[in-house]
C-alpha cells in the first residue's frame, strides 16, 4: 500500500480501501479483521494486507484482548494507535486563544491557553505561531483553527463579526507562520463533528447540536454528514423568533433568541429590572432562591430553549439533540420547564425526542478544530460521512 503523502510537514492521506478500513476502525473500532470485511464488503484477505499496512505505519495497533466468542484461532481486535498521530486545535475568541493538542482518537493530550492584547489578525497570527512551539516536543502533523465566523474553503474568513474580521486569508497567514498544514472553520462546524465522530453522536446518522452562552449556535448532521450552506457561520438560528418579549438584539429583533438566552441578553434584562449590574451566573443563583425577577428572566430564557429544539426536531428530525454550551447551566437549571414547553409543542401521539444535554469547555472547541485536522489528514472533508 502506498500513503500519499501531501505539503511537508507530512499529513498522511490514505487511498481507497485504506482510507474506509482507516476510517472504519478508527469511528467504530475496535474491531476485528473480520467485522472490518463484512461491515465494508471487502475481501478478508485484502483486509488482512491493508491492516498490516496501517499497523507498520503505525496508525492501527492490535489490542491485547482476543475477541468473545469468536470461533477458531482467537482474533484479536484492531483500533488506533493511541499516540500514534497529533494534531492541534486552536479556537479563536476574542481576546484569547485556547490551543490543544490531540490523537487520533481526538484524545486531549496537551493544552495552552493564551491571551491576546487585540483583534488584528497578525498579532493573533503571531501569537498562535508562539503558543505552538510549546507543542514542538509532539511534532503535530497538522492544525485546524476555529472561530465564530463565516469562512470560504475551510480557509479565508469571509466576515466574523465578533473579532471585527472581514476578507482575511487567515489560512494562509497561520500556514505561513507555523509551518503546518492548516483548515480553518466555522466553531459550530468544528464542534458538530467532534460529537459525530467522537461524542454524543458516534454512531448516529443524524445529530443535531444546540449551543447557548455568548451566542446561539446550531449544527446538523443528516445521512452521516455535516449539512453547511453559505450561510454557515452568520448565527442565522440566533434570530428564529422565540418571545414576544426580551431586548432588542444587534439586528433590531426583538423576542429572537439572540435576545433572550445569551448571556449579554440574560444579564441585560436582568440588570434593568433589578435596577443594577449583575452577571450570568448570579442571575442563576437568584432564581434559585426564588428571585421574582430572576426566575421570570430564566423561565423566559427556558422557553426559548424549548422553542428552538422543537423547532430542530420538527424541521430537522435528527436522532438526537445535543444542547451544549458554555450557558448550558441556563438549561441544566430549567430542564424541566424546557422540555414541557417542547412536549406542549408537538401532537400528542409524537415519539420522545432524544434530548441530551452535555457540559463543555472552551477545550472542546478547540477539540473540534483538532477533529477537522483529523479529518482532513485522513482524507476526509469535515462534511463527509462517517466511515464513508
């Protein structure tokens, strides 16, 4: 078998049938060589070539459990080599940087966190190229970089209104300074297929994800693969109406759920009725101490919540609904209220969605920037099926 190998420093791609036994173990695994033949309808023999291949590459290694039941001479089953391969994922935020890197499993295996003095693009460009000589001791084969923005070829950031950026060829810049072979994507796109092919949604072939916190953020995977339009990265769901109250958002919407579940939504409604200053968390705090005032402002906020997943379920109708987020306490607090809003919502005779919620750090954005490297480097689009 022979592995391409692209712009230095290497990121291995891998052809044809490598590439989907690759893919197979690596979302699925571990498995033996045998599942591996009959899931992809590959002969065994040519399975057992390609594995040996990837296990000599140091890309698969074999686990030290034969597998249960089998029959015959014990096979024992394959999966990834843990350490075999590293990848970073940089997620940009205003004022910040939160670098990791990972495996080909998206196991964290290191991580930095860096502040950045201002928006311009070369200071963070040069701060990034910095931060990432901490990982030199790993040697990265390559990066993916996420912000919440709308970007052109998982490389030029079109617009990204929250670090004021228009027209920047920010894969160039970071490739440029870093050496490394880099995607850059929108935040929402990368942390969808983190929960596809690692998380929540391992093996579903539809997941949608809901975040809340500094803004609202959707992501959708239909038939195994991310669902992205020209749109992507403009926050479009940010202003689905949810309330015929709340302030008025950037745009000019009022009752959008920009308007009502972010934090700046949330303590500015909160702050006014209460006559002074007071921040997300506390504004939870109150509610739970029966706070009139509070709880009014999170009950509205929840409704919000449940407006926007029966919405998902009915338009989308994924298997499962992630809603996820720094703000994601909002829901943990109100998960009752939520899901009574979504259950009055649709017919009665409807089946139960399968609504989960899921605590994150700014790690896993960064996480997810890591998976799309992952995915490029085998051979994959971050839209591609999984284990296609």
């Amino acid at each position: 078998m022979t592995i391409e190998r692209l712009s230095a420093p290497s990121v291995v791609t891998l052809p044809g049938a490598a590439r989907r036994v690759m893919l197979e173990v690596l979302l699925n695994g571990p498995l033996s060589r045998k599942e591996v033949a009959v899931r992809l309808g590959l002969d065994p023999g040519h399975v057992t070539r390609l594995t040996q291949s990837l296990i000599e590459e140091g890309l698969l290694n074999e686990t030290d459990e034969p597998n249960a039941g089998s029959t015959g001479r014990p096979s024992r089953p394959l999966t990834v080599t843990p350490g075999g391969r590293h990848y970073v994922g940089v997620k940009l935020a205003p004022g910040a940087l939160h670098a990791v890197v990972c495996d080909l499993s998206a196991t964290i295996v290191a991580e930095t966190y860096h502040e950045l003095p201002d928006n311009d693009p070369e200071t963070t460009v040069r701060i990034l190229a910095e931060a990432l000589r901490e990982f030199d001791d790993l040697s990265p084969l390559a990066l993916g970089v996420t912000l919440g923005a709308q970007v052109q070829h998982d490389w030029t950031v079109q617009v990204a209104p929250i670090v004021g950026w228009r027209q920047v060829d920010l894969g160039r810049l970071i490739e440029t300074a870093t050496g490394l072979p880099t995607i850059v994507t929108n935040d929402m796109i990368a942390l969808t297929a983190a929960e596809h092919w690692f998380g929540s949604g391992r093996g579903l072939s539809s997941l949608a994800v809901l975040t809340i916190g500094a803004g609202v953020g959707y992501g959708l995977v239909s038939n195994g693969r991310i669902v992205t339009n020209a749109d992507m990265g403009l926050g479009l769901i940010g202003h689905e109406a949810v309330s015929d109250r709340g302030q008025i958002c950037p745009q000019g919407h009022r009752g959008c759920a920009m308007s009502v579940l972010t934090f700046s939504a949330i303590e500015a409604a909160a702050s006014m009725a209460l006559g002074h200053e007071i921040s997300f968390d506390d504004v939870l705090e109150l509610s739970t101490q029966g706070n009139a005032v509070a709880c009014a402002v999170v009950d509205d906020a929840a409704d919000a919540i449940g407006s926007l997943i029966q919405r998902i379920a009915t338009l989308a109708m994924p298997e499962r609904i992630v809603v996820s987020g720094e703000g994601v306490g909002l829901a943990e607090l109100t998960w009752d209220r939520i899901l009574q809003t979504v259950s009055a919502r649709r017919p009665p005779d409807s089946t139960n969605l399968d609504v989960m919620l899921r605590r994150i750090e700014q790690r896993e954005w960064a996480r997810g920037a890591a998976v799309t490297a992952i995915q490029r480097s085998m051979g994959a689009s971050v839209t591609d099926a999984a284990g296609s």
